[in-house]
C-alpha cells in the first residue's frame, strides 16, 4: 500500500504519503520507514533509529499490520532533513477490543502522532485525524482508540478517555504478607521461552477482561526481555517469572527489572504483570513479596480494582501514588457499537449525539431487553432523554465512567433525573475496564 497526495488544508503546498511497511521494505537509513520513524522519534525526543534495528522494526511494523501516514513540505530548506523526512506522522493499525461479556470488536487504533514545532497550527493533525476516522468508519469499524501523551489533544476529535490505571508502590519488607491459601506455583522462566508463554497468557487475560486491547509484536518481546526499552537488543535486567495453576496450566506472568542499589528503599520495579486468573494475580505478588534484597516494588499498570490491598495482612503496605487515563475511545458506528456490549438492566432511552466531525451525529434508540442492545436511528425532532457529544459517549461506553458523573459535570444532559440513574444501570460496569496495552 502506497499513496501520495495533497489533501492538505487550503493554501499550503504539503504533501501526505501513506505507506504500508513490508517485508521488502529499504531497511537502509536513508529509506522511507527509517525517515518516517526517525520523525516519530523526534516528535517524542527519541533517540535516531540504529541502522542495525531497521529490519526489526519493519518485521514488528509488518506483523503489525500498521499503516504510517508521513506529511512532507516540498519547501524544506537547503539545510533541513530534507523533502522525504515527514515533518508529521501518523499511524494506524487494527487489533480486537474486548467491550465486555467477552464480545470482541475491531478497533481501529491511532498511534505515533506528531507535528514539528516548524508546522504547528496549520491543521495537519485536524486533517490526518478527520481524512483517518472517516476512512475507518467506511470500513466498517465501529470505533477508534488511541492512548494519549497530551490529554487536551483529542477531546476535540469526538475521543473521550474510557479507563485508567494506577501507579502503586508496595512495601515488601516485614509487614507483607498475602492471606489467601497459596496455590499452584511460580517459577523463573529462561528468555527464548517468555515470548510464547507471555502471548498465551495474554490471550487468557484478554478474553476475560473488559476494556483490554490486543497487544503488538513488541509486547512478549519486551516482556522477556528479549528485546529492551530502548532498543530491540536483549535487556539482561530483566526477569521473567510465571504462575503455574494447580494442573500445570501457565496462568500469569511478571517480567520486572531492579532500579539499582543507589536507589533506596531498593526497588523492583514491575515491567509486565498479566494474570488470566484471580489466583495467579495474587501468586505473582506473594513471588515479587519473596525476592530477596527487595524492599519495595513499583508499578504503574495497577488496575483501578485492584485486589491486591484487600489481600494483604497490612494493607497499608500498598500505597496509591497516581492514577493516568489510558484508552481514549472514539465511536465511529452508534449502532454497531452499542449492539456489541452487554448491559446490566432493561431499558429504552432516546440517545441524541453531537458530533464536530460529523460521523455519528444524530438520534438513536436504545432498547435493551435481558442485557442485549437494540439501536436504531431516529428521526431528527425527536424528543431525546440524553444528549451528549461523541467524546462522552466514548468515555462512558466501556463502563468505567459512570453517566451520573459525565452528567455533573455538565458532560450530558438528560430529560430527567430517573434518566441518569437508569443509564448507570445499564452502562456502568461491575469491575472498571482495564487496558494494559499502550500504543
């Protein structure tokens, strides 16, 4: 896939390529993926690729599936990167997203957005986001998402954020101890078998956990070290252990690395932890409990329902140090995707959509009988019991956001109070969302 236009905001001269990477792709410096990916890096004070990891990253890029976007000014100066260095960039690839009740929707994910200081304020990321979801959306996706590093950005864009995670710091020192019945066992696990064991258990952990997204190529990569933060090269800090269930079954992992001993308290720090099952969650915490020299452990993929404190002798071990939004949501088809998650209660409303970019504007029906949705569009006139923009529709779709709180802060509107609460039943989820993938 290839493509050069110009669909530019009026009165400038700039250009959008759009390309696939491919196994047969220049893996040289100077090629079009090493130019595109050195712009992302620059866009987020990354480090110049090494030309020796180029064909790692285009077989990653590959498996993927990705779609890069690179806008380029024919103007560049005498002394610049030159016409084939993007001066934005703009990605894009599909994985499934689990909306809940373990049903499954495509979502088209937007990654690696950037625009050069010099190009700032002259609609470049307006146009890529508009031209991008529009093309989504004709495809048949019923919603977008995205993980923000700005969190005034996309708002605008008809995106609202939808889960969240927290940054924890447990003290593993004396006072720790978990009370549930231990159960199966853990054990380190050696490099070349992480990848395979991280991506099973991953899928395990996906199938059950509302708000989850697939993961990319690098992630049981980087889970085992195989490959490091920085670079695609192995990471020799970093270990893997693995929760065996009673029969023998790998039902979670953790791949965490030591801070040093200049840093006090010493301080493990968690660089992966997924568990398929409730047991494994708290085994892996019993093992991080158990290393030695260790006093305390750090992470910042805690889920907002987080057992773990409730499970402690001491819960005061456990301390909540910051809470990030992760998942951005962006609903691209009302109907599709109100039909494809479950629902806690019975109920008929009459949803009115704002929509800036015009995708999803509009009046819809929504009946929902035994947990299971109907939608149907409505005739514009019609009097709404809610109305709201597409960003709150996205925040509140995977049940993480309660409607009652969207409608104090001025977010929705609603026709009557008992409409507010018959919307926390029916949206609002039982266990928060919980997205650990990050793109």
């Amino acid at each position: 896939m290839s493509e050069t236009s110009s669909n530019q905001p009026a009165g400038t001269a700039l250009e959008t390529r759009v390309f696939a990477v491919g196994a047969d792709d220049d893996a040289s410096s100077t090629g079009r993926f090493a130019r595109w990916l050195n712009a992302e890096n620059l866009g987020f004070h990354d480090p110049r690729v090494e030309e020796a990891d180029i064909p790692t990253y285009i077989e990653a890029f590959s498996a993927d599936q990705r779609v890069m976007w690179g806008i380029h000014d024919p103007a560049a100066g005498e002394h610049s990167h030159g016409v084939d260095a993007p001066v934005a960039t703009y990605g894009s690839m599909v994985n499934g997203l689990n909306v809940g009740g373990g049903s499954m929707l495509d979502a088209h994910l937007i990654t690696a957005v950037t625009v050069q200081a010099s190009h700032r304020r002259k609609g470049i990321l307006r146009g890529m986001i508009t031209r991008d979801l529009t093309e989504a959306a004709g495809r048949g996706l019923a919603v977008a998402a995205l993980t923000a590093s700005e969190a005034t950005i996309y708002g605008r864009f008809g995106f609202g954020c939808a889960t969240f995670e927290h940054t924890v710091e447990v003290d593993v020192r004396e006072r720790f101890a978990i009370t549930a019945p231990q159960a199966g066992r853990t054990a380190l696990v050696s490099p070349e078998h992480g990848i395979a064991l991280s991506a099973d258990i991953f899928t395990g952990f996906h199938a059950r956990t509302a708000g989850s997204v697939g993961r990319q190529f690098s992630y049981p990569r980087r889970a085992s070290g195989i490959w490091g933060r920085e670079r695609p090269v192995e990471d020799k800090a970093v270990r893997m252990a693995v929760h065996y269930d009673d029969d023998g079954t790998p039902a979670g992992y953790v791949s965490y690395r030591f801070l040093g001993w200049d840093t006090t308290p010493y301080t493990m720090k968690i660089v992966d932890l997924v568990a398929s099952t409730e047991t494994a969650y708290l085994e892996l915490w019993r093992y991080l409990g158990n290393l030695d020299l260790v006093q305390r452990i750090t992470w910042n993929g805690a889920p907002e329902s987080d057992p773990l404190p409730w499970a402690l002798r001491d819960r005061r071990c456990y301390r909540l140090t910051g809470t990030e939004d992760v998942l951005w949501i962006r609903i691209l088809d009302v109907v599709a995707a109100l039909e494809a998650r479950p629902y806690r209660s019975n109920g008929r409303l009459v949803l009115e959509v704002t929509d800036t970019l015009g995708l999803v504007g509009g009046s819809y029906v929504l009946t929902v009988v035994d947990g299971t949705a109907d939608v149907e569009p409505v005739a514009a006139g019609s009097a709404p019991d809610v109305t709201l923009d597409a960003a709150a529709l996205g925040s509140m779709y995977l049940g993480g956001v309660a409607p009652s709180v969207l409608a104090a802060a001025g977010r929705l509107t609603a026709s009557a109070d008992d409409v507010v609460v018959l919307l926390d039943q029916l949206f609002r989820a039982a266990v928060s969302p919980y997205c650990i993938t990050h793109f």
